[in-house]
C-alpha cells in the first residue's frame, strides 16, 4: 500500500480514537465511564451511567467521527474501496483507542457513522432491522450483533439489485470488516446472551454484571 494511502487510513484510525464516551461521562460524572457499569466505553453504559440525553450525544458524536473519517478520506483520495477502508480503521479506532489505553467500545456507532456516507440506503435497511431485534426482544447488543451479521449480506443483495451505486466488490468488503470488528468486540454480549444474564434494554447499571 502507497504511503499516502496509509495516511488515509491512518488519519481514520485516529478519529475513530477520539474516545467520546469516556470524555461525556468525564464531564457529567467526573468518572471513568469504564469503571461503571458494565464498564463498556459505550453510548449504552454511557445512558446507564450518565442518563439518556448523554447516551444520544455519544452515539450522534460517535457515529460523526466515523462519517468524518470517510469524508476526510473522500478529500484526500477518489479511490472509493480506500474510502471504505478509511471507515473501518476509524471503527478499529473506537474499539481499540491510541488516546485511551487501546481499551473503547463496541463499534457500533461509529460504523453507523461511516455507513450512512457510504450508502444511505443500506444504512437504513441495518438501522430498521436493530430497531427490530431492539424492540422484540430487548437486548440492545442483540440487535446490534443481529445487524453486524446481516449487513454484509444486505450489502450484497443492495448491489445486486441497484439499490446502491457502487461498482466493484469493495463496499461488501468494507462492511464485512466492520462487522467482524464489531462481532469480536460483542464476544462477551454473545457470552452472557447464550447463558440467558445479558441485561435487557433500561436496566439499570448497578444491576449489571462486569464485563
């Protein structure tokens, strides 16, 4: 890879490092949204730990860094499949922060972020289906692993039918990676899920267990 294309995705690493959560919390609080709750830097522990209103400015910040990430790529490159790579490395940003310890979230946002750049319609599609799962079964990690599972293939039928724009095979690609990224940053949800202890949507953080 050209040194200018590992400024691109370096420069997506960085602001999907911006560790948004913790600095909410930090200004709400004066606590380290990591040693509350379940102790996930994420806007869901953000709204147990510091109330609703504080866990929808993490997920509209966080989703912003990674849509930053892809506009900012889109600036310095017209290479869309670098684009799209640039996007994910902001989602291994959010999850593995440089600027707090390589210890962030779960992905989720900032992906959203990044998707709604890439193809608003598939972000749609992903966004209608977690408020599905959400609102059957209560579990925000549920539907949060439901859509990281579905949206590769969802971005495969998109372009297969014209839904989206795209040509070549990189935005399939781009999605995969973040939903890999995403699932392995839920192995301890998929853990709890499986043995029926994963709390359920407005529990409160005192009730949780330590993840």
């Amino acid at each position: 890879m050209p040194v200018g294309d590992l400024w691109v995705v370096a420069a997506g690493y960085l602001l999907g490092s911006i560790p948004f959560s913790y600095l909410v919390v930090k200004l709400l609080v004066g606590e380290d949204v990591r040693s509350q709750g379940s102790r996930s830097a994420g806007a869901t522990n953000v709204s147990r730990v510091a109330g609703t209103w504080a866990g929808l400015a993490t997920v509209l910040l966080d989703g912003a860094k990674g849509a930053a990430a892809v506009a900012l790529a889109a600036a310095m490159t017209v290479d869309p499949a670098l684009q799209g790579a640039a996007g994910a490395a902001a989602v291994a940003g959010h999850i593995w922060p440089l600027f707090l310890g390589f210890r962030g979230g779960k992905g989720a946002a900032t992906a959203g972020g990044v998707m709604v750049v890439l193809s608003p319609l598939l972000t749609l599609l992903a966004v209608l289906l977690l408020v599905g799962v959400i609102a059957w079964k209560r579990y925000v990690s549920l539907g949060t692993i439901t859509m990281a599972a579905a949206t590769p293939l969802l971005a495969v039928l998109a372009q297969r039918l014209g839904w989206v724009s795209t040509r070549g095979g990189w935005l399939p690609v781009a999605v995969t990676a973040m939903a890999i990224l995403i699932l392995f940053a839920h192995r301890s949800n998929l853990h709890r899920l499986w043995n029926g202890v994963e709390p359920k949507l407005g529990q409160r953080h005192e009730e949780l267990p330590r993840s």
